[in-house]
C-alpha cells in the first residue's frame, strides 16, 4: 500500500519554522502541573489540509510519552471527529491559501480514559522527559494531481483556551505511484 504518512514529530524536525515563536513559548513553560489541571473533555486537535488531501481519522491520534529511571512509558488517545468542513480558497498580499477541509477532533472515550491514568501517573511519579505529538495519515483520491499538501495542526487544552498551532501552513512534497495512481 502506497501512502503518505506524516508524523508531526517528523514534521516538526523538518519544519520547525512552521511552528510559531508564540507556540514554542506556551509549550516550553507548562510543566506537569499543567497537565493535571487539563479537563480531557475540552482537549480538541485541529487538522488543516489542502484539497484533495483528506484525512485518514482511523489512523489519527494523539500521543505522549513520559521518560523516568524506570524507563519510558507510550500514551495513546484516539481520537474522533467533532466536525468536518470546508474551508474556500483565500488569496493574501504575500501569499494565497488553498481550499482546504478542515477536521476538528476530540480524544474519544478511551482516550479520555488513557488521559486520566496519565494524570494519576504523573502526581505519583517523577519523569524527567515529556513528549507530545499528534500523528496523522492522510490520502488523496487516485485521479487527484497535487505536487503537494498544505498542512496546519492546531492544539486546545481547554474549553476556555483558544488553540494554539503547532505547524502552521507547512507544505508538504508529495509524489504519486505513476503506474498505479495511488498516492
């Protein structure tokens, strides 16, 4: 199966530049006491993609992992769609925007679920290293031409926060199987 994958953690070793000084800031000065405060009912992550690209949300998640001297333990939270829509094309003084489909998603209920024990985890537990990412697939219809995919991630932590952006405007190469049409 010929697909694109894109890991944000990939991305964001690529394209750390996408990734506004804003956003580098907030992450950088939570610690855990942020995240026990966190409510996973108001936790959303917000997908942008460039037409015809659509997101493959059975393969869409959030993930953490913690670092200890005990070793290194790996969170998942799937996620589900809270609404899809379209977003039109906007053209700009330096740059124009494509047409894009827009996903917002929130952690399912196993996820909220995983998100607690990891919250449990952390008030008991010293770790030394944290990570975070948002890791998506996503695919195009075999007669699309695209050279490449626009790509925003966006992250909320709260219902009473805005989101913040994690890779903004990223453009990804794409190349297309030419004897089969799959991307």
């Amino acid at each position: 199966m010929k697909g694109i994958l894109v890991v944000l953690f990939s991305l964001l070793l690529l394209g750390c530049a996408s990734m506004p000084i804003s956003t580098m800031y907030k992450l950088n000065s939570m610690d855990e006491t942020d995240l026990f405060k966190l409510d996973p009912a108001g936790v959303r992550a917000k997908v942008q993609l460039s037409e015809p690209f659509k997101l493959k949300l059975s393969e869409t998640e959030m993930t953490f992992e913690l670092e200890s001297d005990n070793g290194v333990s790996h969170y998942q939270f799937p996620l589900i769609v809270e609404s899809e829509h379209a977003l039109p094309a906007e053209s700009g003084w330096f740059s124009d925007r494509p047409a894009s489909s827009e996903y917002i998603l929130a952690l399912s209920e196993e996820a909220s679920k995983n998100f607690r024990e990891l919250q449990v985890r952390l008030a008991d537990e010293k770790f030394s290293k944290y990570e975070f990412s948002v890791n998506t697939n996503f695919g195009a219809a075999p007669e699309a031409k695209a050279e490449d995919v626009t790509l925003s991630i966006f992250l909320k932590l709260s219902q009473d926060e805005g989101y913040i952006a994690l890779l903004e405007d990223y453009v990804v190469e794409v190349e297309s199987d030419k004897k089969s049409g799959s991307w």
